[in-house]
C-alpha cells in the first residue's frame, strides 16, 4: 500500500496523464459546434473544458446547462450539517466562457436526433453536431416508492440529492425540528449517486443534533443488507460519537410514503414516522439518456464502450458520469465523473483531429466523507483500462481507505474539493 501523500500526488498525475495522449448566452444560439456536451456538472463541465484545452481551442464546443451556476453535490452534506453555506459550494460558469470559449446555452435538451446529428432545445431551437457528449446525472425513480413524488412536489418529504435549493431546504426543516424529534433517511439499493453519501449525511445530522438538539435521533433505513461504502470506519465512529442517537437499520426497504402523517412504509418491516423524512428512491441515467434510448442496460443505465464512452446504442454520442453502467468497483462520483469527462475529451479530440485514441487510459477516484465537521475518512482507487476485457479494473495497491478518521484528511478533504472544482470550472 502506498503512502496517502504519495498517492494523492500519483492520483492527480495518473488523472492528467492518463486522459491525456471533455438562458442561452446573450447572444444567438449556434446552429453547429463541433462538439455539444449536456450537463454542466463535474461530467459535462470537464469535457466542455478539455475538449477546448486539448483541441488547442479549435474545436467549437456548445453545453447546454439550464442552471447559473455549478452547485458541487460533494461538500453538500456540510451545508446540511451547517458548517458550510451554499456559497461555500457553488462556482459560477462564467471561466468557461470567459478563459476557455466554451459557449454555454442556458436551457434544457428535449429531444436527440441521432441521425441527423441534432439536439432541440427545450425552448425550440435546434444544435447540430459532430459529436455528442451526455453528463446528465442520475434521475430519481419517483414511482419506486408510492406517493413520494406528490410528498416530494409538497416541499414535506425532500431528497436534496442534487446540489441546490433542496440542500438549504433540507437544512431548515432540520433547525425548524424540536428537539426530541426524529430525522430519518431511507437508501435505495446500490448502485445509486454517491455509495458512501447517505452515510455521511446521517452523520453530519448526528454531530448538528449532538450540538444543538442532543434529545433527537437520526434513522439510517438501508434498503442494503449492510453499509455500502467504508461500512467499519462508519459503524465504529458512530458507536463511539453518536451512541443512543443514531441508529443503523439494513435491509429495510422502502416502499411507499405517507405524507399526511409523515411517515415511510416497508416492504417487511413496521411503518416508521419521523419529524424529517429524507427519503431517497432508486436511480437511473438522466432523464434525456432515458428518453433518448441512450440508456440500454435495463433501461436504467447506459452501456459504453469504455475507451472511448461511446454509447452501444448510438454512433458519435459518448455518456459519461452517473449515467453510465460501471465497470468492477466504479463508483457513481464526482471525482470519477471528472475522470470520465478527461478521457472522452481526449478519444473525442483525437477522433476528430484523425488521430489515434489513446488505448490506455487511466480513471481515478477519491471520495472523502466528513463524519462531523471535522474528522473525515476516504476511499481512492486508480482504474486501469483492459484491453483485453474492454473495461476498466483497479490498479493494485492504488488506493483503499483510511485506517481511522482524522482532521489532517479533512484539511485534504477540503483542498481536494477546491482542486477538483478548479480543474473542472477555471
């Protein structure tokens, strides 16, 4: 096992080199780029970025982004906890433009034309292009669990599972909730957005409530017989911080909701009705890839030719991020979805340019989990691409997690996120 200095070092070479070898604006909407990429989150963002970095800023990249702003889904558990705000994590798109020339189109894609090469906007323009490339992130599976959506349109019964306006939401019914009360997060099972995401949430609850509200419990209903991700460094620091205040229940499946009582049901299990109810449902690939057919594994998820993330299901269209159907122990993650938005930019480029795409590109992934405001824990790995297997498999000793939460990794976790968002956005 490497050092942890020496593999973060490693890390962020591999994710360089091995990727090496991607309101309207003000102005008119481009009938043509080069290149379109759907999603401005750490995926799309990425790609837009280095397409224009690796092309030399030749080729003509348009992403379509209906938000303002990138609003980081990593970190956002600490606006949740309340020792970061919304500002914290939010980073404005305007370096994409401004520095790299990335035309930014302020809308939605509602229709893909994948034989004429165009994309429609939801405001009824169309953009045509040479390539196509799709971050759209997770969609949540609203029917998974009856009555959530009409709890969900309420505003009573949030998921706050995309950075935004849910995050600080989900904040104030926790201040809004009396001490003594029961704040309770229900998990789909695996895979979904972030494996080791509700853990943290639960645990950035239990330090809040420890501090501000310490007669409240917080309810971890896992529809996973165990915890998915660093599942000992969690239990054990709960045991020792949050005993008689958190409480870890697997294999409770969620099944409907309740909205007028607050309260969330199970496949097998007792009805159980809490004061906030964070009720997350199933994944899948973004709404457009669905749509679009793009999303041909199950219909859930879309499948891609891992050296290049080109779609099965349709030439010069590449998916990359939560979308994607993962290869061995890929996570559904920020960093990950950085990674991917490397490599296609550098297959794409090539591609375009005639060149050859690189036949051995590398991913990395490093995910950070805050169990109080303080103390964090991590897991990282490196992916080597395998020829031989068409996909991506872990480089021996390339990573794993830390032995014990510590402040030094949150003082990592911290500049990582600054880094990332850096190489994403700036």
């Amino acid at each position: 096992m490497i050092k942890r200095r020496n593999f973060v070092q490693a890390s962020l070479a591999l994710g360089t080199m091995g990727s090496l070898i991607g309101c309207a604006t003000t102005g008119t909407i481009p009938s043509k780029a080069n290149v379109v990429v759907v999603g401005g989150g750490y995926g799309g963002a990425t790609a837009a970025k280095y397409v224009r970095m690796l092309s030399n800023y030749k080729i003509d990249v348009v992403m379509i982004e209906p938000s303002d702003a990138f609003v980081s889904c990593p970190i956002s558990n600490l606006v949740i906890g309340g020792s970061k705000t919304m500002g914290d994590i939010t980073t404005p798109y305007d370096n994409l433009k401004g520095k790299h020339g990335v035309t930014r189109v302020k809308d939605m894609v509602s229709t893909i034309d994948a034989a004429r090469k165009t994309v429609t906007l939801a405001g009824g323009a169309t953009i045509g292009y040479d390539k196509l490339i799709l971050s759209p992130g997770v969609d949540l599976m609203w029917d998974s669990i009856e009555g959530l959506q009409a709890a969900h349109a309420s505003g009573q019964i949030l998921q706050a599972w995309k950075g935004g306006a849910e995050t600080l939401a989900l904040r104030r019914q926790l201040e809004a909730m009396p001490d003594g009360g029961i704040y309770a997060i229900t998990i789909p099972l695996a895979p979904y957005r972030c494996p080791p995401g509700p853990y943290e949430r639960a645990s950035q609850v239990a330090s809040y409530f420890k501090q501000a509200k310490p007669k409240s419990k917080v309810l971890i209903l896992d529809a996973n017989p165990d915890v998915t991700s660093k599942g000992p460094l969690f239990k054990k620091f709960w045991a020792d911080n949050y005993a008689g205040m958190l409480e870890y229940r697997g294999a409770h499946q969620a099944i409907a909701v309740d909205v007028k009582t607050n309260t969330v049901k199970f496949e097998i299990q007792s009805d159980i009705k809490a004061n906030v109810l964070n009720v997350l449902p199933d994944m899948r690939a973004g709404a457009i890839a669905v749509k679009s057919g793009l999303a041909n594994a199950n219909g859930r998820w879309s499948n891609v030719d891992y050296l290049t993330f080109e779609s099965t299901a349709a030439k010069d269209i590449y998916v990359i991020g939560d979308s994607v159907l993962s290869a061995p122990l890929m996570p559904k993650s920020g960093h990950m979805a950085n990674s991917h938005g490397k490599v296609v930019a550098a297959a794409v480029v090539a591609q375009l340019a005639g060149l050859e795409v690189n036949p051995q590109p590398l991913l990395t992934n490093t995910c950070y989990s805050f169990v109080n405001d303080k103390l964090v824990v991590h897991v990282a790995s490196v992916h080597q691409y395998v020829a031989a297997e068409k996909t991506y498999k872990t480089v021996a000793g390339s990573g794993g997690v830390s032995s014990a939460p510590n402040e030094l990794e949150g003082i990592y976790a911290w500049n990582w996120a600054q880094n990332i968002w850096a190489d994403t956005l700036l």
